[in-house]
C-alpha cells in the first residue's frame, strides 16, 4: 500500500510548528495504541504509520530533507515497523503520564535490548560550538575538545572485578523492567535493583565503581560544510559515549552557533550588507570598488540619480548552497546610502548654493506615492 503524505497522517498542515506536530502525535499514538485496541492489526498499524511521520517530522534536518525530496530524501531514515524500539530513543517525554507507552509496544524499548546481557547503544553527546559568519558561509575544519564515557581498561567494559561474573536479577528476572497496570495501558519503568541492566554485579571493577566506562577527554577534528546555517548540527557516528554493556557507541552532536559579522548579514542564501556614497555620486552616478565577503575587489555602476537606500545585486556572491563551493550560490546585495555632509567647505557650500538655483528647488512639496518609493 502507497505511503500517505507524513503531514496528512498527522493531520497539520505543512507549516505546522513542533509543539502542534507533537500534540498531533501523541494524540494519534494514544488512540491507535495496541494496548488500548488489543487484536487490532488496522490500528496497530496506524500506530505506526503515525509514530514515522513524527519521526521525520520532528527532526529538522529529516524535515527539510522530505520537504525538499518527499519520501526519496528520507529513505532509510526511519525505522520503520521491525525497528522502531531503536527509532524512538527520547520520544519518552512527549507522553507525559505515559511513561511506559513505548516500552508496553516495542517490547523494553529503546532503554535495552531485552532479556540478561541485552546490549544498548551508548548515549548520544551534545557539543555547541561557535564558529565565524565567514566560516559558516564557505566552511571549514576545527578543533573540538570534549568529554566522554569510554570503556574502561581495567574490566575491558564489563563492570567487574578480576573476571568475576554477573547474576540475574531476582527483582526483574532479567528484563530490566517491572511493570505496573496504569488504565489501557502497560507501564514500564527501570527495574529499582538493577537500574534496567537486568543483572548485578557481584564484585564491581574499583577503576570504574562497577559502570564499566570510565570519562576521557577526546579531541577530534569537525568538517564545517559551506552555508551551514545558526542552530543546524553535524552528526559524527560513534564519537559519543561508550555502551556499559558491550552495545555500539553513541553518536556526537555538534551544533552551530554563527557569529554576527561586522558588515554583512544572510537571509537564506542571500548576503547583504551597505556602502556608502557621496551626495555626487548618487547624482552624477560613478563606479565604485566593493570588497566581497571572499575579499574579492568587485567595481560596481552606481547609476545616475541614485536615491538613498537603493539595492544593488551582484550575482553569486552569496553563500554556497547545497554544502559545495563549486555548487550554485546566492546573490550579494548592496544597500547604498547616500551619505550628507555635516559640515560644508566655503567653496563647496558655494557650489551647493548655485546648484540650487539652477536647478531650483520646491518649497511645497508633495507626498510621494508609496508605488514611486517600492521601485527603489
């Protein structure tokens, strides 16, 4: 059966802000949840026809990619229905008082694979950094230092001591789970003995205290592609935490934060910034030399009559799109504004003063239609 549109399966429309994609959500996954229409494969599977169209949704970069490409763009991305428990690590708290609705579905859910000795993945990690308008306008490599969980030496990552074994836990019987009857639905919560592992240590490693990871500080280098934007992320596989119980390592997140430049601003692929002319200039018109954000010396026609304000577009000079410097770019926009004189020569306010008579001038002047100013 052909996929339905990700924005009809949750009912808002294209535009839709977070908050209303979550409240869309949670209200079609507690409808649709198997526990509350038990036996009921057409409702099991909106469930999770609901539960991809967040997962795109609700993650900007998967957004973007199917706002651009629909369902192509997003291939792979989710889990989809044989995977879902890895799928939807954190989507815990869009529930509220349904903590468990997850668990109660997928089996144990994203918290650990089930049954004594189940792996799970290590968390994911959160780097901010701030980068220069420039660098994130053509790119660039840096630096970053960090923290991070990596398993430890002495028990190579098991949590214990000389060797010594686990035993399962009697409170949950391995599952890392107990269960509690919360109306229609099943609620999971981490079992209180084990903390969720579902087995316990006898003789915990001393190097780690029995977690099996240890922090060490890491230090990697991060590509910056060109015309990243404020608040977008690179994803760096397995540069997070390690797993505590032989699972893969979590994924580093580096966010961007774009400085502001002292003379240009973006808006979308498009930069701007502002010159200034003389009052000769704008009048008789001139060329003029423009110094890029690339420091390219460009000379620009300023036309004759110039008023104030006027935009100048000087084609692809703006930011890369795409993540390539050899794809197309945006435009440059130049702002001139028409700089007056506070203070006048002798002989400069003499030609000012014959220019007005000759040319006249109008003490009555009348409002310019706001048409005539929109061309400028």
């Amino acid at each position: 059966m052909a996929k339905r549109d990700y924005y009809d399966v949750l009912g808002v429309q294209k535009g839709a802000n977070k908050d209303e994609i979550k409240k869309a959500y949670r209200k079609l996954a507690i409808q649709y949840h198997p526990d509350k229409n038990p036996g009921n494969k057409e409702a099991e599977e909106k469930f999770k026809e609901a539960t991809e169209a967040y997962e795109i949704l609700a993650d900007d970069q998967k957004r973007n990619a199917y706002d651009q490409f629909g369902f192509a763009g997003v291939e792979g991305m989710s889990g989809g229905a044989q995977d879902f428990s890895q799928a939807f690590r954190g989507f815990e708290d869009i529930f509220g008082d349904f903590p468990g609705i997850f668990e109660t579905f997928f089996g144990s859910g994203s918290r650990r694979a089930s049954g004594p000795g189940g792996s799970r993945s290590g968390a994911n990690l959160r780097f901010d950094k701030e980068i220069s308008f420039k660098d994130a306008v053509f790119g660039t490599k840096v630096e970053i230092q960090y923290q991070r969980n990596e398993s430890c030496s002495a028990c190579k990552g098991s949590g214990a001591a000389n060797g010594a074994g686990k035993k399962v836990c009697p409170t949950c019987q391995g599952s890392g789970q107990v269960r509690h009857s919360q109306g229609f639905f099943s609620v999971a919560t981490p079992c209180p003995s084990c903390g969720g592992e579902g087995y316990i240590i006898e003789q915990p490693c001393k190097e780690c205290g029995g977690s099996g990871t240890q922090k060490k500080r890491q230090k990697i280098m991060v590509t910056i592609p060109p015309g990243v934007e404020n608040g977008r992320r690179v994803i760096i596989p397995r540069q997070g935490d390690a797993s505590t119980n032989g699972g893969p390592t979590g994924d580093l997140h580096v966010f961007f934060r774009v400085l502001p430049h002292e003379y240009f601003e973006r808006e979308g692929n498009d930069l701007y910034c502002a010159v200034p002319i003389s009052i000769t200039q704008a009048a008789l018109g001139a060329e003029i030399h423009v110094t890029t954000l690339d420091n390219k010396v460009i000379k620009v026609k300023v036309p004759p009559g110039t008023p104030n304000g006027k935009l100048l577009r000087l084609r692809d000079e703006g930011v890369p799109s795409g993540g390539n410097l050899t794809g197309n770019r945006g435009n440059l926009y130049i702002k001139l504004i028409v700089q007056i004189p506070a203070k006048l020569s002798k002989r400069g306010r003499e030609l000012m003063e014959e220019l007005s008579r000759v040319e006249g001038e109008n003490d009555s002047p009348k409002p310019i239609p706001l048409s005539e100013l929109s061309k400028n």
